[in-house]
C-alpha cells in the first residue's frame, strides 16, 4: 500500500463525530415520516438495468452508475457498437444492473412486485443511497443519502397538503429559518407549450429550470438561440411577466386556457393546494406558485414542487417532488403516486452553516480503566462487565503501557473519566476516578465501584 | 412496465415489518460496541479497484462487484485482452472501482488516509453494505449487512479477548443460546505446513475449512487427490486426531514445535487469549481451540477465529474475524489490526427460528382521522398537527371515499384507533374514538381531543 490512498471522486468517509451529526437528522425526519403514519422500506442498492432505464430521461441515465457483468458474461461484449462508437449500446452489452439513480423508480417497482400484498393508499419512506455519476461540487456528491416519502395508489390533492407539511414539519423541528416551496403543475406547462407549438414541453424546460441562476433575460435569450420562434416566446412571456399574489397569477392563467381542459385541471388542483395548504398550519414553508419551474426528471405528470435553500446559502435544491401517473403501471390511475423527496446531505451543510445542531450530541460518559499491568488485571473484567450491561461505556486500556501514554489516550478519545485500580488500591480495596475535564480526582469504596460509576454515567 | 419486475439476483427488499426486526438487532449490536467504547464509521459504497484487489486472494477478487467506467472512459476497453480470453484484464481496462467485499479493507484505506488525526489504538464500529456475486443460497445474499468492530494499531492479546467477549455480550443480549467459539492461529498452520513440507499454508487451508462439512476422512481424501505426500499427510494427521482439553491441545502442539519460534509464540497467544477470556465471565460462547480453522481471507496472519451457527440450524458461520498485520502499512507492527464481523443476516434467520425476536417491536399506537368530505375537514389539521409535534401517530385518511373504505384501510394497515368527526360531532362539539381491536366506541367533549388521544397513544 504504497501510492496514495483515497476515497473515489465524489464520494465521503465519515467520522464517528460527523455520524453523531447525521444521526440527529435522520431521526429527526424518520420520527416525522412516522408521525404522519408512512412505514419505512428497504430496496437493493442496485437494479436491473431494465428497470432503471428509460424512465429518467436520457441525460440521467447516462449518469447511472452500471454494474459490469461477472465471470464469463462479458464475453458477451458487443465490441461492434465500440467500434462504431455506440458507446450506451456497448455499455449495456456489459452490464445488466446499475447502482440506484433515485428511490422513485425501485419504489414503483417493488409495489408492481408486490401489487396483491399491499393495501392502498401504499404511504411508505425510505431513506437510503442514491448514486449519481455528475461532477461532483458543494453540496453535490456521487454516493448520498436520499429521504424519500411517498404515497402510492391514491391521486387526491390531500396528498400534496400532506407532503407539503411534512417539510414544514420537518423545518420546524430542525428550528430553519422560512424555506422558499415553489409549486407549480405539468399540465400547465404542457398547455404552455401547446400555446407555443412546441412539440413537448421538453423542449423548453430544461431552460426554465435554470431561471433562478440565470433570470428571464437568460431564459429568453437562451430560447432565442434554440431557434424558438418570437411568436412562440411572446406567448411564454404572459406566463413569466406574471405578478402578484398566487392567487392573482391562477386567476391570469385560467383566463388562457379556456379551451384546454386538461391544462384547467392543473389551475384548479393547484388552486386547491394552495388553498388547502393555508389550513395546514405552515409555520416554516412560503408556499409559491412559479411558472418557471419544471423539474427535470421526465417521469413527472402533475403537481411539482421544489424547496430553495434560503438565498444567503447557494447550494440549490434542499428537496422536491411531483406527481407521476404512469410510473408504477402504465394507464392505471388507481396507481397514481405521489412523492418528495429530503436532499439529506445539502441540509446537513445547511444546519451546520446555522448552528443548528444541538451542541451536545450524545450525552452519554465514557470511562477507561487504566492498565496497571496484564497479570493484575483478572478483577477488572467481573466490573467492567457489570458496566457494560447497563450500557454504560467502559473500557480497559489494552496493554500495560506507561500511565502518561494511557492518559494521553483518554485525553484524544475524549475519555470523560479513568479508573484506577493499582496494587496500592487493591490492597486498600479502594478504587479512585478522575475527572479528565477537571482533572479533580474522587476515592472510593472498591465494594460500591459499580453504583459509583453509575451515579456518574 | 408490462415485463415482469424483480429484484437482482440475490437481492431483497425489506417491508416495514422485517425493518423493525433488523432494527431491534442493530440497535442491539450498536449499544454493545458502543459499550465498548468503539466509535463508529462510515466509508463509500465503493473503493478503487487499486485499494481492493490483491488483498483477499485470487478467487475473491472474482467475486467482486465491479463498477463500469462512465462516459467516453470504456473507449479504452483492452479488446486485445477479450480474444486472449484474459477476462479480468479485460475487465479491469472497463472499470476503476468496485463495490466493497467487507469492511476491513476500507477501514485499512480509511486508517492509512487518516493517519495523523486518528489517535490509536483506533477502536471503531462499522455497520455497512458488503457486496459478493456469489452464488445465493439460505442465509448468503449478493447484498447483505456486515457489522464489524475493529481495534488498529495494537497487537495485545487484551484486543481478542475483548473482541471474544463482544461475541459473548451481544449473544446474550439477544438470548441466544450458547455458540461455539472456535479459535486457531495462522503462525500455527504456517508451522504445521512447514513441518509438511508445503510451500504455503494456503495449499491446504481451503480443504482444513470445509472439515466441519466433510470431517477428517474427508480432509484426508482430499489432501491426497492434491498429491499431498504421504508422510505430509502424516505429519498433519497427529494435528488433526490431537484430542483432549484446550489446554491438552495446547501442550502437545508445544511439544512439535521445540525448533520453530513463530509457531510457538503463536501457541503462547493462543494459551493466553483462552486463560485471560475465562476471566471475562463468558456465558453465552464455547471458546474452542480447533486446528482445522484456517479461513479464507489471506490478509489474517495470527489468531483467527469463527462462530458457528447452533448445529441443528445449517446455515454456516454467523461470525469471525482475525489478527491482520500488513493490511493497513506494510511492515508497521504499531498498526497491526485485529476485528470481528458479525453475520448480521444470518442472525436475523436464526433469531426468527429460535423465536427470539421481542413479541412488541413497536408500541407506538396510530390513529385514523376519517374523511367524511374533502370540504368539511377544515378543522382536522390544526388537531392532527399538534399530535404529531408530540410524535403521535396519526393521518387523515386522504379522500372521502367510503367510509366502508376507510375502515377497511385502517384494518389492512393495522391503525390501532380510528377518530370519527362527522358533521353530527363538529355540531355537537364532541368526536368518538373507534377501538380497532374490539370495535368498542367512545365519545369525548372535542376541546379534550389532543390530551385524550396522548392518553391512548
């Protein structure tokens, strides 16, 4: 092990103090999912590529991190498709799973593997790895922690009101200052690519989604250069000059779509959101209808939202979701999902950025018993067992090295209190304990050494 | 989506049922280690290839999970290597990461990465993923959870015999009954290979491993379809038929080895791990001196151990672990490693055989707040939100379906308690709480709602 050894691009170690940090998070939202009565499940790290492809959009996919086929299977390699540089084809003749994308997707999957078995409406979290092959950046890694939450078989509105809680609630118990949640609905996205005689709304919203780097200048002038028509971006134009309240820009729009019903579905179920949202309670989210945003992933039908970090933080997207009709089995509207999604790792930066970890993350003590030498040991082990049975933490120092050495190893590891037991003490059957804060040191009773440490624990 | 979905082979998904199981034995195994004092860490999901290979042997390098290069790097796939037939220099000119194989060789990268901010000897805890295309069978998936504890950077035999006692708490903590605790030396089996003549330990390891599944006969049949000599069997054999004691055991094998330095300070450790863990008051393992130990992993170079699963169970080890000196800095002796891995798979199968799991994983109760109209459940939030700041359990049932529906719904998910807030109760200021149990029915004033509901929560 010579050369220089690291973790691969994108990807992290964590320390135990660092895991302390994560773990309060991640009950936290674990305690709330479970408030509103989701059950946790588990999928693979990795699928078939089958399952995972084509439901993302294709830029994504190519992001997938793939599993090179084992033993004599990639013999099967399609070196023709290399040669005429059909590098996906090429690819996928070398590997049948990939490392999850997104927790989305094995969800649909387990509830079409599991159809006769659940009950609906499926309410299930899931909080586990996603692996993405982007360049990595703040806040942007190529292995994190997804929290997912998402309800399964049931299209009501309630469902949003209800997800749109869960991250009111789960800011609120994090003590976040006000998040910005922007709203908006593919269907009227489509009716605003009808009006503009685009052939998809594809066409446009991955430069809509950019508007809050770039601005509506950006946003036109990149239109402008896709060869977009001006009749074509004027029509865009009413929608993004919209101003006002929520409900001054739903009113705007419904005047528009007299004649596309199913864009006027969308004004109306986000109308009733947002109004169904008030009632709701929101202390932590501003609820916004904005135009500009679509959400790129391509499996999104309705509703879709998306929370902003706040301003002063520029590390984008700390979660979002929508509603995907087609996902879980195709033209099955009773299957109809909808789900969002806590980007762990951007809001771990966040809370520290705030100070927003409690400071004392883990208040239990820790003792050392000091080694005075491995043939005078033999009475310690009967003690310390009796500790550890309570859960309290203790440990023996693993060989008889000098005491300084011993006592420099409780100062690093953070050691609250060392036990001494020399000869001298179990010769007066006493026993005594410093406090490595203080450096104050207490003598005991050997016979109350357990209660003692207990007290202190 | 019409084609059948599956997970990969050797893969599962986890319900909210089997979760909370393997929740009671994680936390379980977390409190002990902690009592310990072990900190925990986390590493990615995958390492270079460069970090991997080479440090478990040639056929578990095979069974690694290797990553395909994303993007333009396939183009340097060794096309040349596929005529030739050389599939893992092929392969490796496809991939420069792999899926981790265990825990201790990240924990070795991690240490050698980390060196000058850890202060040793470094105690840490590791509860991750490992991934093996192996063939699945009962109780071997492809994805399991490794659950390891390791000590680095301290070659005392105090580190085996509180690793042995790790084994002994945590199976008494989960009421296990006694496993047996088998235990060996490397320098041991390097001293029996050398009196036979054998280059290497590892010309018979694989075979001594399968003695417990093809006895001695079967071990002696083997040695000798490898063209073992005679006279090596021979030698081999006083080893095998050795009976009696650890301690007889011990003293005849000190005898063999008058002329052979490493093997005897091997036979002396193993004297003093056996004495010293006697005093550590083990109740739940049978700690066994067996010969016939070798284990596969070639980084192990002193005391190695395993626990096996109670015989009437077939289903192999559920644990082991071994002294490793190379792995983290070559030549260091101040960072020899020695760690045991718990089969936490494994455990689960036989915790639910023996019947072991605690009848009442969760005792938190849930209510349902029936949906008697999507325009009349104005009043509901402001309820339900107070309960859940109290990490009760509760939903609304999100539309005003059936109320034969709703019902229906509580009883598949297992609700405990359903809330009734009809137009009827809202005009009479009251509600009625449902006992899904027994079906029995109670009406309280609605000013009372929050604290009634926490009485039965």
């Amino acid at each position: 092990m010579s050369q220089k050894l690291n973790t691969p691009k994108g990807t992290r170690d964590f320390s135990s103090f660092e895991l302390k940090k994560r773990e309060y998070l991640l009950n936290i939202l674990k305690n709330c999912f479970k408030a509103f009565n989701f059950q946790e499940i588990q999928t693979p790290s990795f699928e078939n590529l089958t399952t995972l492809t084509g439901k993302y959009g294709d830029e994504e996919d190519n992001l997938m991190f793939k599993i090179l086929s084992s033993g004599d299977k990639i013999k099967k390699a399609d070196t023709e498709a290399l040669k005429n540089n059909k590098l996906t084809k090429f690819s996928n003749s070398l590997s049948d799973k990939a490392l999850r994308y997104d927790l989305t997707v094995p969800l649909s999957r387990f509830v079409s593997q599991n159809l006769n078995n659940l009950s609906f409406p499926f309410k299930r979290f899931q909080t586990q790895l996603v692996w993405r092959a982007e360049r990595p950046q703040r806040g942007r890694y190529r292995e994190f922690l997804q929290c997912d939450v998402d309800i399964i078989g049931e299209s009501n509105f309630l469902n949003e009101v209800e997800c749109i809680k869960i991250y009111d609630s789960v800011f609120k118990r994090l003590s976040m200052p006000i998040v910005n949640l922007r709203i908006n609905n593919r269907q009227i996205l489509d009716g605003i690519s009808q009006l503009m005689n685009l052939d998809s709304v594809n066409e446009i919203a991955p430069i809509l989604d950019k508007s809050d780097k770039i601005g509506y200048e950006g946003v036109i002038k990149k239109l402008t250069e896709k060869n977009i028509s001006d009749s074509s971006i004027n029509q865009l134009k009413f929608f993004l000059e919209l101003k006002g309240s929520n409900q001054d820009k739903i009113n705007s729009i419904r005047s528009k779509f007299t004649s596309n019903n199913i864009s006027i579905d969308g004004v109306d179920l986000l109308e009733k959101i947002i109004n169904t949202s008030q009632k709701f309670n929101l202390n932590n989210v501003n609820l916004t209808f904005d135009l500009s945003l679509a959400r790129g992933l391509s499996y999104y039908t309705g509703t879709i939202i998306e929370v902003s970090s706040p301003d002063e933080f520029n590390i984008g997207s700390i979660g979002g979701g929508g509603r995907y009709d087609n996902l879980v089995q195709e033209k099955n509207p009773r299957l109809s999902g909808f789900g969002i999604s806590f980007g762990f790792d951007r809001i771990c930066l966040l809370l520290d950025e705030l100070n927003l970890f409690p400071n004392e993350l883990d208040s239990s003590k820790s003792f050392l018993f000091l080694n005075f030498g491995l043939d005078k040991i033999d009475k310690l082990p009967v003690f310390i067992d009796k500790l550890r049975e309570k859960n309290i933490t203790c440990e023996i120092y693993p060989s008889d090295n000098k005491i300084k050495k011993q006592m420099d190893y409780a100062n690093q590891k953070g050691i609250n209190y060392v036990v001494i037991i020399g000869e001298d003490e179990f010769k007066k059957s006493i026993f005594k304990i410093k406090d490595m804060l203080n450096g104050a040191e207490s003598t005991f009773n050997l016979n109350d050494i357990v209660s003692e440490i207990e007290k202190l624990s």
